[in-house]
C-alpha cells in the first residue's frame, strides 16, 4: 500500500504554523537527551551533569546541522541568504550534528572533568535512536526519498517536490523509512553492547562505523543530493571518512 505524507503543517497557532519537522526534532531531542543520561547513571556513574551542559549541545548541534546544509546548499542560500534562518521546514544535516557534537562532547568533558569516551558512548548511543525519530520529519516535508520505485511500500512525493528529472514519476523509494528503521537496529546493536560491558569508546565507534554503512546505503538511492566529490555524493565521502574515524578507533579502543 502506498504511503504519502499529510503534509508539512500540524496545526496552527494565532495563524502561525507548527510543522511536523519541528515537533519531531523536539521529540527526538527530548528522546534522545534522557536516553543519554539513563545510559550514562546505568552504565556508567549514578551522578550525571548531562543535562547541565546539554542545552548547549542542543544550541551546537543545531547549529552545527544547519550550517553543514546550508554548505553543502551553498549555491542556494548564497541567491537565497536570509532562507538560512529558516529551519521550521528542515534543512538540518545529521552529519553536521555528528561532528559539533562530538567536537562539544569533547569540550565538556575537560570542562566537567569527566571522560569523553563514557560521553561519547552513551551520546552517540541515543543519537541513534534520536535519528530513528528524526527522520520521519523529512517524511511530513516529503524529502530525503529515493528513486522511483513500483514497491507495495512506496512513497507519493507531491509534484512540488519532485526533482524535475522525476517529474512524471509519482512513487519513490521511503529511504528515510529505511533509514529510520536501520537507525533503530544500531540503536539495539549499541544498546545489547552496553549490556556486554563493552570497553570505554568501543560504543562510540561502533556508532560511526555502522550509521556510515547505513548512510552510504541510503545514499545510493536518494536522488535529492546537491553536491558531489569525484562524482560521489558528498554524505557518502563524509560517511567514508566516518567510516574510516570508527574503524581506526574501535582498533585502538581495543588495544
């Protein structure tokens, strides 16, 4: 059965508009900070100053997303400037959140004095499941999807959203449902690890190896990515350089 989005907008408030997009963020960021500090006191330490510097890292990461995609969107942005500051209909970049807040992470733990590994497992644990969420707002803003497609799951993109090489095709490939699924399935590979008292750091990097796989997958399908390297999508050469981060640390992790 074909699936199709109800549209951008969930309601309005005084005639200003709330999108799905930005209350499934605040869900996911909501899911994913108390995921964090639960991890954290279970697995870890009972005391947790998660949540004293986590309005920061919301702040960062966000920030970090959003300029990541106005980069690689730079073309647009520098026609459209002020479209920058408009986030209430998406344009965040996992992979910008991924580096600023593992660059932030680093910066707290020397602030609090506590280990950057312990944070950076337990953080990069419940960004996964936080993605799982998340993705299903590019589902409401009938983005991220993939090539046309004849499949029982397929997805119906609105004219206006259609790439105007796919113009007269009508179904897609939901590749932000199968990215929130395979999100989902690292969450629980990340989460049984914890449970198997996997060392300090092993978490973490398992978390870039297999959302890189992920995304490397998904990447191949999506027909809306707007820069390329050598001829590669620019989120598959960032997933490689992950990739290769998570593989090299888990090594040293290890050792």
């Amino acid at each position: 059965m074909p699936i199709s989005s109800p549209g951008e907008i969930a309601f309005n408030i005084f005639g200003f508009p709330v999108y799905y997009y930005g209350i499934i963020l605040a869900v996911a960021i909501f899911v994913g900070v108390y995921t964090a500090d639960f991890l954290y006191k279970k697995y870890y330490d009972r005391v947790s100053y998660i949540f004293d510097f986590t309005p920061y890292m919301i702040i960062l990461g966000i920030l970090g997303a959003r300029l990541y995609y106005c980069a690689v969107n730079y073309s647009y942005y520098v026609a459209h400037p002020f479209e920058i500051f408009n986030i209430r209909q998406g344009g965040l970049s996992i992979h910008g959140m991924i580096i600023v807040g593992i660059i932030s992470l680093y910066v707290f733990s020397k602030i609090y004095k506590i280990s950057f590994l312990k944070l950076a497992d337990v953080f990069l644990c419940a960004t996964a499941l936080a993605q799982s969420i998340g993705r299903w707002g590019n589902f409401f803003n009938s983005e991220a999807f993939g090539i046309p497609t004849n499949l029982p799951w397929k997805l119906f993109i609105p004219l206006s959203h259609r790439p105007l090489e796919y113009i007269n095709f009508e179904y897609f490939h939901p590749t932000f449902l199968y990215e929130s699924i395979l999100d989902f399935c690292i969450f629980l590979v990340l989460l049984f690890m914890f449970k198997k008292g996997a060392r300090e750091g092993c978490i973490a990097c398992s978390y870039l190896i297999l959302y890189a796989c992920v995304r490397i997958f998904v990447e191949h399908l999506r027909v809306d990515s707007v820069m390329d390297i050598a001829g590669f999508p620019v989120a598959q050469v960032v997933s490689v350089i992950l990739l290769i981060v998570g593989i090299v640390g888990l090594i040293r992790c290890k050792n």
